[in-house]
C-alpha cells in the first residue's frame, strides 16, 4: 500500500474531478445561500447552492452581465466546472454563466410557509412571552459544550455572575442530526429544575443555522417550561427558535449578558442600599429621640409627682387662706360678742342695783313705772328691789310731779 502526502492525494483528487467530462462541464440548480458581494476591485463573488440534502460552494472570477442579480434565497441555474483549492482541500463550482429560476428559494419558501403556520397557533404572541429570572442561580444551556461560544458564555457568567450554576445539556449545532438532538437537550430539562435555559450556538452560514428552523425544535423552545432565551448567530442571523423563545439575543454572549446581573454593580448597589438605610436609620433614630424628648417633657408638665406637688402648694394656699378666714371671723364674732356684752352690761339690772337704783314692782309683780302702775287694781302695796335684798312697803300718799312741758 502506497503512503501519500496530503498534498499528493489532494493532486490526485484535482486530477479526478478536473479530468471528469461531467463536472467539467456542467449545469447545476439550487438556491443561492450565504453571498457575498465582491470586496475587491476584481469582482470575485462567492456563495453556496443549496438544496434540501446538499451544500456546495461556488465562485465568480469574471464579469457576469446578470451578476447584480445574486442574492440569497435566489433560485439559479449554473454553468461551471468543479474545481479543487487545494490549500483548504475544498471543492468549488467555477461559474461562467447562470440564469435566474426563480427569485424566491424553495427552502425559503417552506420556511416562510412553516413561519406562518407556527404564527397562526400562537407560538410566536407575544403574549405569551416570560419575563426573564433577575438573579437565575441555575442556567440550562443547550449548546455543544466544545463549541467557542459556550466558551464565552462561560466567560460571561464568570466576569459577571459567578454565583450562577451553567447545567449543560449536550447536543449537535449543526447538521441534518442536529434537530432531534436540539429537540431531547431542551427536554431534558423538564426533569432538571433549572431558572431559564439558554440554548445557543456561535455563527455560521444559512445552512449552518438550519437546524435551528427545525419545526420540532421550535415547537420544543416554545413547550419548555421555563423561560428560554436564543443565542444563536451573529446580530444578523434570525431563525424560527428565535421567534418562539421568550428573549432573543444577537449573539450568546449578547444572551448571556442579557442573562446575568453584573456582580460589581450589585456589590455598589448594595453599599448604595447600606448607605441609604444608615441614613435612614440615623434619621429615624433622630426623630424618635427628639419624640421621646418631647414626650418627656410632656410627661414633666403632666407627672403625678407635679400635680401633688401642685396640689400641694395648692392645699397649703388654702389652709392659709382657711386659717386667716377664721382668725378673721373669730375676731369678728369676738368684736360683737365684746359689742354685746358691753351692751348687756349696760343693760344689766345688778349693774343698775349697784349703781343706787331700784326696782320697784306692784302685788301682781308688774314694774312700777308710773302713780297709776302701783295703785293699779287699789294695790296699796310694793316690793322694792335693791342691790342686796328686797323691801315690803306700803303706800300710804301719793303725790304727782308736774309734767315737763314739751
């Protein structure tokens, strides 16, 4: 068995298809994918043909009258031979000449066709878009874990993040084997709780992506149970996932920055917050210091001790004011009591019997006062009263004093 260089075998393959009639000289139809308009004063173009099992790709190294016409999704058939680039081991069509079928791709046609019917169920309302979780501390991500992109959304949620826990859920990104895989790593998590899960995949072609259009993976993205979030592509690449999960991202980083609060200005957030509260918890303090301040010197005005002690003052006025009242009515009463007394005094028959009088009363104990009081009822006799005893007399004349003129 010979033992070639890969230069040798990739010589040998050139010299195959190069000295094959058929591919030296050939028409192939398919849909135009993944063009690229010249970049260079030469013109060169290139893109892929495409259909629904197969992929090749094709350049334009000369003019082309029609050459404007190219786009993606246009359907075309070519003139070329097949040829080998051997620095990359690749095989291309060399396109001469080519004319439009038809201006709208068969596979862009289907996917327009499954686009509207997935609209037409719901699966796309935003209504029944969910809001992604704040803090997601379990992330299920449906990628393939070798791929660069995972690599930056590890990356991400390791600068930002670093509390979340990324439960990958493995799967192919890729290929006509990709969907049904895609399919079974999103429902893994039906079993496996997890916050939100990401399903992800880093740029490529239009064929690349197309996995992603899979019916029953959008149809998996829309029944999961949890929110879901797409990061699949670059900003310029949109797939039918994308439309069916809950947040779409440009690209996974894009949906893992998207995902994933940034740890530092949480940290000054919550040194905002302790800030605030302090100062909120010092004016509080102040205020209730100054309430209990004013309550105290309410409780001053009002205390018990206050209001005795006033009470006190109050009952030792009064005793005063009693006591100064009553030596004031005993002097008053003494002073008529004196005024009496004197009166009575004045009045006093003992005092009047010591002073030389006497008092002289008839036989029926009458006062004589006049003739007519002592001879009253022919009395002829009288008691006479002195100071030390009583006189029995007996009238023997009468004799009447002139009256004095008035």
């Amino acid at each position: 068995m010979q033992t070639l260089t890969v230069s040798e075998m990739t010589a040998h393959l050139s010299s195959l298809i190069v000295g094959d009639p058929v591919l030296s000289d050939v028409w192939l139809i398919g849909e135009v994918s993944g063009y690229r308009p010249p970049s260079n004063n030469k013109g060169y173009r290139y893109f892929q043909l495409k259909d629904e099992q197969a992929v090749i790709s094709c350049a334009i190294f000369r003019p082309l009258p029609n050459a404007h016409l190219l786009k993606d999704g246009l359907t075309i058939e070519a003139h070329g031979r097949v040829d080998v680039y051997a620095p990359r081991g690749t095989y291309s069509l060399i396109i001469d000449r080519f004319q439009v079928v038809s201006s709208r791709g068969a596979l862009l046609e289907q996917l327009e066709q499954l686009k509207a019917k997935l609209h037409a169920e719901g699966l796309f309302d935003l209504a029944r878009k969910r809001p992604l979780p704040a803090f997601p501390l379990r992330v299920g991500v449906v990628t393939s874990p070798t791929t660069a992109a995972f690599q930056d959304v590890r990356n991400v949620f390791a600068r930002r993040f670093p509390l979340a826990q990324l439960i990958v859920s493995p799967t192919g990104v890729q290929g006509a084997d990709a969907p049904p895989q895609i399919v079974q790593a999103i429902r893994r998590f039906d079993r496996v709780p997890v916050d939100v899960v990401l399903v992800c995949r880093g740029g490529g072609s239009v064929e690349d992506l197309w996995c992603f259009n899979d019916e029953r993976v959008v149809r998996a993205v829309a029944a999961c149970p949890v929110p879901v979030i797409t990061g699949v592509g670059h900003e310029i690449d949109t797939t039918l996932v994308d439309y069916a999960a809950d947040v779409r991202a440009p690209t996974p980083s894009a949906a893992a920055e998207l995902l994933t609060p940034d740890v530092q200005q949480l940290r000054q957030q919550v040194q905002d917050y302790r800030h605030w509260l302090e100062e909120l918890a010092h004016g509080q303090i102040a205020e209730r210091r100054a309430e209990v301040e004013r309550a105290a010197s309410a409780l001053q005005v009002h205390a018990p001790q206050r209001v005795i002690d006033e009470q006190r003052r109050r009952t030792d006025d009064l005793t005063q004011q009693m006591g100064r009242a009553v030596q004031q009515r005993l002097k008053l009463l003494r002073e008529r009591l004196d005024a009496r007394h004197e009166l009575l005094m004045t009045n006093d028959l003992t005092a009047t019997l010591q002073r030389g009088y006497a008092i002289v009363t008839n036989e029926q104990g009458q006062i004589v006062r006049r003739v007519a009081d002592a001879l009253a009822d022919n009395n002829r006799k009288l008691t006479i009263r002195v100071q030390d005893g009583r006189l029995t007399a007996v009238i023997e004349g009468v004799t009447h004093d002139q009256a004095p003129d008035l």
